[in-house]
C-alpha cells in the first residue's frame, strides 16, 4: 500500500495518476484517491458518459463516497491479483475503508457498480452524493424515490436509467441522491448502482448481494491472473500490467480499446485531447501479442475471430480502416463538447476520432505478426481467415509505397515514415512464414519479390549516411522511436552496425534519463497538432527491449527498473509523463502496459541466459 502524491494544480481536477480503474469487461470506472468515482462511460467502454467530473466539475457527474474527517491521509490499493480496489482513510478520529469492484457480468450481473464503506476503528460520519449526468452531461434527467432506493431516469434519446440501492436512508437534492450517516467499528454501508431498465428480479435485491458478490469477483480475477505463465523477477508488475490489458478487452466482443477514457491531455491547456475507446488494429494486435506471452489463448482466440468478421466486411481491393468500435461499427465521426472546459481546461474536449479515416500502413505487420505469433503458439487459423489475410497482404504489395499517416497518426499531411515501410515488409515476411509454417496456398513468387523489394527500400532510401541513422521519414534529419521496433520485428539484428548507429542516435536526441520521446518536435517533426507532449511510456519500454537485446542487459535493467517507478501508487500507466513526471493523456492506457509486459518478458529472458 502505497500512499498517492498530490500535486498543486487547479483545486477542482485530481491529477490523472491519482485515479484507480475498475471494471467488468464491458466498462471502467475511475475511482480518485478521495473516493470519488469522477469517469465512469455506460454501460459499456463506447457509450456516453455519466459521470465525467474529470473533464468539468461541475456538469460532468460524479459519485463521491468518503467519511467526513479533517486533516485525512488517503492511500489506495487493488486486493492482489485483482480489480477490487481498496481506498483508505486515515484520521485521528478513526480509520475508515471504501470497497470499489464491478462483478463480472457473466456471473448474473447487469452493469453492477458496488461500493462499500467500512469503519474499521473509532466512529465516523460518511457522506455520500451521486449525482450522475446523462450522455455526456447533456440530457436533463429527473429523479424517483423508491422503497429500495432511487431511479435517474435520463431525458435523452439514450433513455438510460439508473438504480441505486443503498442499506442508508437516502435523500434526493437538485437530481442527486445523497445521504449522511455514521458507522462504529466494524459497521458497513452499500451502495449498489446498477441498470434500472434490468427487467425481471436483480440480484442487487439479495440480503447478501454485495458479501457474495465481493467474494465472486475477487475469485473470478485471482483465478484469471494465476492462468499467466510469466514467473519472473517483475511478476507483480507484469501482473497488474496484464490484468490492466483484460480490463480493457470487450468480454462481448472480444475487442480490446487503447484506453476507457477521452479528452485527457497530452499536454495540460493544450488541443491534443483525443478520444481513445476504440479498437486500433495495431494497439489490439500488440495486446494480443503480450497476452499470447503471458498464456492467455482464450482473449486471442477471440480477438482473432473479431479480426475475421472485420476482414470478411472488407470489399475486395479495400484496406482495413485503422480503427473501429468495439463492436466493429466504422463511423467514429468526431466532434467536440463544447460543454466541458476539458480537464484543467485542457481545450477541445473531443469525442470520436477522426484518425479513423486515415491512411496507416503500419497495422497490417502488427496484425499479421501476431497473427503469425497465435499460429504458432495457439491454434491454426482458419482457411475463412486465411483467405481475408491473403487479400489484406496482396493489397500491401500493391500499395506499400504509398505516404500515410504513421503510426503516431499526424495530422500534419502524408508522408512515407520509415516505421510503416518496415512494417509493410512484416505483414509480407509474416504471411510468406504462415504460408510455409501451415501450408497454406499463397502466391510465393510474388510475395518474395516484394518484401525483397521493400527491405532494399528501407536500406537505401531511409538510411541517411551522414547522421548514421534510419530516419523519421523519406527525406527526413530526425529520428523516430518508432523505429525501436525495427530489431523487435526482426527487420533487423539488434546488434547490427546500423541499428546500434540508430540506436545511439536515439539515445541522444530523444532520451532524459530513462524515459523516451516519440519523435523531436522542436527538431522538425511536424505533426500537425500545435503544442509540446511528455515522454511516451511504451517507447521507453521498447528502448529497454533493445538494449536488452543488444547486449547492454545492465543498462536495460537499470532503465527498466527506473521506468517501473513513474507508475501510479496502484502501477497503473497513463499514455504520457510530463515534465514533473506527471500523467498525461488517456489513462490507463493499454500500449503502455503492453509494452512493459513485452520488455519485462524479455529482458527477465536474456538476464536468465546470462546467469
């Protein structure tokens, strides 16, 4: 347990790292370190929100839960190896517990959001209000007194209603619910919210819903977590990182989002506030990558089938888009909330992406070789599968010269970036080694001719031999840490003269101590965007798996180490740290996790062979 740093900023905004997640495979829930759940989208990952005080306090909702004390010190944990969080309160008049889970919905629950307070010594006041607001804080909603509870039953077209059970009297003011009320040691009050359209008997209704339920969640994630095959020197890390990554995966679809939350800045006061609840394919396909490492067939296997149904929508001749609902819906059409002031007044507050329309050619090596990865650590695809693929890899050698976007999706024009050209050469290489590895009909001849073709590209025309480096771009004096991936995909040997020019050249002008900047804005990389951006977490994570597999396994231990520390008090990771080390963007965000499960995995390898 681990206490939580507050930093002086606007007195209304909690920093980011600050929160927990919770969740049931459908949504997430961040609960701050004051008790405050201050994020929360319903009933699923892609819906509007209806408690959004994290982007304005004022009209976004919140569910606050806390004992009335002054002068409290706040320190937060999950139960091991799962998703209940624990937030404590400690005072001179006592100490004092808030119980946060949501049960898995596969259990017999619908959307449940369960909180329990608990004094656990002395006798302590609670307040509590939740005050939700409805598809984004833009729909009205009245309020109805019941015997077990209240109804928030919203006056939007989504029509949403909520129910929230309480063992306390509650009181309704100004459409909240509230209720003041003490507890001696060892006493309890529950709250359950839950879906007020659920017809028939709730299982929130049972004399020991929230004991049982508590119990069923706890059991479900433990029994998940054990299933992990990692049993290295970071497990509890690798652990949380991973439980992070199931959070994140759609238990209906089998999708997994880069993160739960939008509008969260890259930069505080800045415009790069973006809508993260999507599926990328190249965020899910790493996922599905540090998943397979860690063992979990079942998520791939699901994934791979979503993968299927979006291939099989394709019209012939078209690429797959980089992006998608969880439920593979492809319009994301963007626009901006104009009611919010965005967290810290952090300016537009954007929902949907309009990245979804761009041109990426990078997605289709991150799909292929993981697919490759599942071919040969989990099940043979299917031949259905296969013959989508076949199309997707016969597009890139049509089209792999073509300008993008890239993998860090510009919004600054097209250009052709190194980190997609090498990527076009994985999704060929990984389908000419699926074609051998299954035996499966392919036309060999052509695909050869192209990764050979594109491999030589890459060599000479985004080799600059003055810098001695690959650069960012055709063209390009700037250097990209997307091309730390370069040795990772087998593109090239770790120890290669060339990729140890580049990585040196990446050391010196995107490192500060341990932690990596994406590209060097203030060096030419034009994105489009106006504004300055933190460190990228999952960069810093893949320069520790490249200097582990270039040999320097001291250094990459001693950076790997540093990096684990800029974690939350809870290990969670947002997209970004700023310059006082604080999170920024989308929170908690999947790339980052995934990448300190593949740099753990990893480096924890090479260390043991070095014994």
């Amino acid at each position: 347990m681990q206490k939580g740093r507050h930093r002086d900023s606007d007195e209304h905004y909690k920093p980011i790292e600050c929160y927990g997640a919770i969740g049931d495979l459908y949504t997430v829930a961040l609960v701050a370190m004051d008790g405050s759940i201050d994020f929360m989208c319903y009933p699923e990952f892609g819906c509007p929100s209806i408690f959004g005080a994290l982007l304005d306090y004022r009209k976004g909702g919140s569910f606050k839960l806390a004992p009335i004390m002054e002068e409290v010190e706040h320190k937060q944990q999950y139960i091991p190896d799962t998703n209940i969080l624990l937030t404590r309160f400690l005072a001179e008049e006592g100490m004092s517990e808030v119980s946060d889970f949501m049960p898995i919905m596969e259990l017999g629950h619908a959307h449940n959001l369960v909180r329990r307070a608990k004094t656990i010594r002395g006798d302590i006041r609670y307040r509590m209000i939740c005050d939700p607001r409805f598809d984004y804080g833009r729909a009205e909603h009245r309020v109805e007194k019941k015997r077990d509870g209240v109804l928030f039953i919203s006056k939007g077209e989504d029509r949403t209603v909520l129910r929230l059970r309480s063992t306390v009297p509650l009181k309704i003011v100004n459409g909240a619910a509230m209720a003041e009320f003490k507890l001696r040691s060892g006493e309890t009050a529950s709250f359950v919210l839950e879906d007020g359209r659920h017809k028939g008997p709730s299982p929130s209704a049972a004399p020991h819903y929230v004991a049982d339920s508590f119990k069923q969640t706890m059991n479900f994630w433990q029994d998940w977590i054990k299933k992990s095959k990692y049993r290295g020197r970071w497990r509890e890390m690798v652990n949380r990182s991973a439980l992070v990554l199931k959070l994140l995966t759609s238990s209906r679809y089998g999708s997994v989002i880069a993160a739960p939350t939008f509008g969260l800045p890259e930069e505080i006061g800045g415009v790069r506030n973006w809508d993260y609840r999507y599926t990328w394919i190249r965020d899910a396909s790493f996922s599905l990558y540090a998943l397979m490492r860690l063992g979990y067939t079942g998520e791939a296997m699901a994934f791979m089938h979503w993968i299927e149904d979006r291939s099989a929508e394709l019209e012939p001749g078209k690429p797959l888009q980089v992006m998608y609902g969880i439920d593979g819906h492809k319009e994301l059409t963007e626009c901006v909330l104009e009611h919010f002031e965005g967290y810290r007044k952090s300016r537009p507050v954007r929902i949907g992406n309009e990245a979804y329309k761009q041109l990426q050619l990078d997605i289709y090596g991150e799909l292929l070789d993981s697919v490759y990865i599942y071919s040969k650590f989990g099940e043979t695809i299917s031949y259905e599968l296969w013959k989508h693929l076949t199309q997707l890899i016969n597009w890139v050698c049509v089209n792999w010269q073509q300008p993008d976007e890239g993998i860090w999706e510009v919004r600054g024009g097209t250009r052709e970036f190194l980190y997609s050209r090498v990527m076009c050469w994985v999704a060929v290489d990984r389908g000419i080694r699926l074609a051998r590895k299954c035996s499966l009909p392919a036309p060999m001849v052509e695909w050869l001719k192209i990764r050979d073709d594109i491999y030589r590209d890459v060599y000479e025309n985004f080799w600059d031999r003055d810098l001695k480096t690959f650069v960012q771009y055709k063209g390009a004096k700037t250097v990209d840490a997307a091309a730390l991936l370069m040795p990772l995909v087998k593109f090239i040997g770790p120890t290669d003269p060339r990729w140890l020019s580049t990585l040196e050249v990446i050391q010196r002008e995107l490192l500060e101590d341990s932690l990596v900047y994406r590209y060097c804005v203030l060096k030419g990389a034009d994105t489009g965007v106006p504004g300055r951006e933190g460190t990228f977490s999952m960069c810093s994570f893949w320069n520790v798996e490249c200097l582990a597999r270039a040999g320097d396994l001291k250094l990459a231990r001693f950076y790997f180490e540093k990096t684990l520390g800029y974690a939350n008090h809870l290990g969670l990771y947002s997209e970004e740290l700023g310059l006082s080390g604080e999170h920024l963007g989308n929170f908690p965000q999947a790339f980052t996790h995934l990448g300190l499960i593949s740099a753990a995995y990893d480096l924890d390898r090479k260390l043991d062979e070095a014994q």
